[in-house]
C-alpha cells in the first residue's frame, strides 16, 4: 500500500525574499552625492597677513573651494566655486561669483572695509555690468556688502592680497614678505593683477563686441 503522505510530500514553505531595488536606489543616491560635492573638490584655508596702505597689517582667514573641470582636448584642472574671506572683527566676505580678490583696505566712515576684484571669467564680467576698468570695489556698509566700480584713487595701488594660491598649502600661513613670491608676473599672473590699472580691459570687452570700449 502506498502511503498518501509519501505520494504527496508537504511542500516546504518559500522564504520569502526582499526586493533589492531599495537598496540599489540607496547605493547610486550614495554615490550621486559623494560624486556631486565630494569627487573632484578641494578644500583649503590659509592665514594670510596683509599690510594696508597706512602700514598696519592684519591678519585674515581665506578659505577656498575648487572643483574639477574639464577643458578642451580632455584637459582637466580646477576652478573656484567658492571663495571666503574672514577679517578681524568677524566681517566675512564670501562669493561663488567667478572673481580674482586683489586689494583690501579699511574704509572711510561710513564704510568699513574696501575690497577690490575683478572677474575671472566673461560670465561674470557680463553678470557686475560689464564694468570700466575691469574691476570690482565692494563695499562693507551697514552690516551688508555692495559694490560698484573701482574709483580712482585706487589706480596705481599694488595689491595685498594673495592672488593665486597655487603653491599654498592647506592650513598655512603666509606673511607679507612671501607674497612678492607668489605675485609675481613670472608665475603667470597678469600686470593688470598685481597693480590696479585704470586702462584695464579685458579680452572679455573685445570678445562682446569686437573692439575696446
């Protein structure tokens, strides 16, 4: 006699098994997010000492944030995408405005600090107005930052802000006497950056309209 139970066996119950799409769609947000603000970033803050134009010096905090990017013929560097600046009596300038920052000085009252730049690129030389010469004056106001052009008795005015920070390290320091190292025409920066020039005009000008104006 066959027994029933043997003919017909009792299934097993199936584990039941998880859907693994969570956790794939957690993994690429994971990696989306370390993509977008961690790959291709660097991070530096620096100690600068500036001497102003009555001889007195100070001590600023900068920190900057570059980001990868890609040229022509796949060539890779990096570009700002943020820029802080901390003074001594807390004011903090911050941009993510493409600018180069040349000159500080404290201001005449009402105004407490004066800070000079001029954009870096065309997109940002278009978005201030196109200004004439090709420099920004900002201005600390009121507990706010505004800006118009550079006036001109700050024409002919060496600057005394570190202009590039290729070669500085994070969490260093760089005094005054070192700057003349890093400020020089011979690490590539132009004329126009190093003293402020009241005929400045950049290739962005020439490039909108085809002619300086």
């Amino acid at each position: 006699m066959i027994d029933d139970n043997a003919a017909h066996p009792r299934s097993r119950k199936k584990r039941r098994r998880l859907p693994r799409w969570p956790l794939l769609f957690a993994l690429v947000v994971a990696g989306s997010v370390y993509f977008l603000f961690f790959w291709g970033k660097e991070r530096k803050s620096w100690r600068e000492e500036v001497q102003l134009v009555d001889g007195s010096r100070i001590e600023i905090q900068r920190r900057l944030t570059l980001e990868k990017t890609w040229y022509e013929l796949g060539q890779a560097g990096m570009r700002p995408t943020l820029q802080r600046l901390r003074l001594p009596d807390g004011v903090t300038f911050e941009t993510d405005d493409r600018l180069i920052l040349l000159h500080l000085e404290r201001g005449n009252f009402p105004t407490r600090w004066t800070l000079l730049a001029s954009p870096a690129t065309c997109e940002s030389f278009e978005k201030y107005g196109r200004p004439k010469p090709d420099y920004l004056q900002f201005e600390y106001v009121d507990q706010r930052w505004s800006y118009r052009g550079v006036q001109p008795e700050y024409y002919g005015r060496t600057v005394n802000l570190l202009v590039s920070d290729r070669g500085i390290s994070d969490d260093t320091h760089v005094a005054h006497s070192d700057k003349s190292d890093h400020n020089s025409a011979w690490k590539g920066i132009a004329p126009a950056y190093l003293r402020i020039d009241g005929d400045f005009n950049s290739v962005c000008r020439q490039a909108t309209y085809g002619v300086k104006k």
